[in-house]
C-alpha cells in the first residue's frame, strides 16, 4: 500500500486529498494545527471508507519542530503500515488573508512567509529521508500566482516562490527517482480567508469560464491522481484547478 503524508488535512482542500487517496487505496496520515476533532472526522471518514489513517498535530510554521515531528512519523509507519518511509508528500497547509500592500504589517508578512515558502521547504527537508525512492511532492499553490488579485500579493508572492521550488525539487531530487509538481487551485470553496459570501461567489463564478467556483474534491481528485503510478510522467509541472479562471 502506498501512504502519503497530507498537510492541513483537517478541513478544504486538504481534507479532501486525504479522502480521494484513501479512496484510491493509498493510507494517509493528515496534519492539523488547531482542529483535532475535525481531523480525526476525516479519520473516521477514511476508515469507513476501507482505507488506513492517522492524524498528527503540525503547525508548519515551526521548523524547530520538524525533527521531532519526522520521529513521530517514522514511529506511525512503523506501527501502522510496518513500513520506514512513505510515498507522497503534500503541502497543503495554509492560510488566507486579504490586505491591500500598503496595509500590510510585517507580522503578517512573516507569517504568510513561514507557512506557505519557508514551511514547506524545511518540511520537505526534513522528511526527506524518509520518502521512499519513486515518490511524489505536490506542492500546493494557488492562480492568485497567474491571475493578479488585489489584497493577496504577499500570499501570492510566497505560492510563487513554491511554484518555482516545485522545479528545483523536481531537478534536485530526479536521480531518486522523486517526481514534484504543483497544483494550483482556482476560486474554491473552502473557509481559506474567511469563506465566500454569495456576492464574492458570483463573481469568480462569472470569471471562471465553466460558470461556477470549484469544490474541494474538484483540486482533491487531482492531487490523488498525481500520486498514482498513473500519472507518473508528469513533473515539475504547475497545473492550474480552476475550471478556466480568467482566461
């Protein structure tokens, strides 16, 4: 059985790749920072499903953190598969804010920063040893990277910088056979930012030439699909999610 290890498993996006790949026979374990209860929902959800799944508490911001955190991974493979690495890597942990540039603090700016570019970059690190040769990164970025939105440049400027990294990783990690690509999401439904109000969803919906904002399972499926042997050619890829956002 192959496992991926799931950032932000707990709710969005993130809740929802960890469904699709149970659902495609691979174990999961899932990362929350704040929300144990909804992450050992998705857990339900997935063991009634057939499929295998542990929730681990992460707050990706904290690389001080990220060895102790391989530990207890490699203790949960051992345990729970009786295995020593693991198959497929997602950063998907994050979060919204929406703040024209002048208003921006530089706390916030930190913050955007260690989340989205620099804790996805020393996780990587860190759980390198333990992916197994033959895996897959997918790097979770967003179109706000190809589509200027005002009041998100600091968050689209960092998922910029992981799309470039999604390369590097690709290039760097190709003699292990490793694959990385990103998956860039559209306007979905999510609580990323606040949520949606009607008024804001009719917009992207009217700007998105499919005619309405995605669902999570819509990215969900996706980034289950780059982790089967399926799709094993494609790397070092950015594939928007959007259903044809502002085209």
């Amino acid at each position: 059985m192959k496992i991926a290890l799931i950032t932000g498993g707990s709710r969005g996006i993130g809740a929802s790749a960890a469904i699709q790949c149970a659902l495609c026979g691979i174990g999961v374990i899932l990362t929350y920072k704040s929300a144990p209860a909804a992450a050992q929902e998705v857990v339900r959800r997935i063991e009634v499903s057939g499929s295998q799944a542990v929730a681990l508490k992460l707050d990706v911001a904290e690389v001080g953190a990220f060895d102790a955190f391989r530990e207890e991974v490699q203790h949960v493979l051992l345990s729970g598969w009786g295995r020593t690495n693991f198959d497929g890597l997602v950063n998907n942990a994050g979060f919204g804010l929406f703040n024209p540039i002048e208003t921006v603090t530089e706390a916030q700016f930190d913050d955007l920063l260690n989340v989205h570019l620099k804790g996805p970059f020393f996780l990587t690190q860190a759980l390198l040893p333990l992916l197994a040769n033959g895996a897959h990164i997918v790097n979770v970025t967003s179109a706000t990277t190809r589509v200027a939105t005002a009041g998100v440049a600091p968050y689209a400027a960092f998922k910029g910088g992981l799309e470039v990294l999604t390369r590097y990783m690709a290039k760097e990690f190709g003699p292990r056979q490793i694959r990385a690509n990103a998956v860039s999401p559209g306007a979905i439904r999510t609580e990323l930012g606040g949520g949606l109000n009607d008024e804001f969803e009719a917009m992207l919906a009217s700007q998105t030439a499919l005619g309405r904002i995605g669902e999570p399972d819509d990215v969900g499926r996706v980034i289950a699909g780059l982790l089967s042997d399926d799709n094993g050619w494609i790397n070092a890829q950015s594939i928007e999610v959007g259903g044809g956002y502002s085209i």
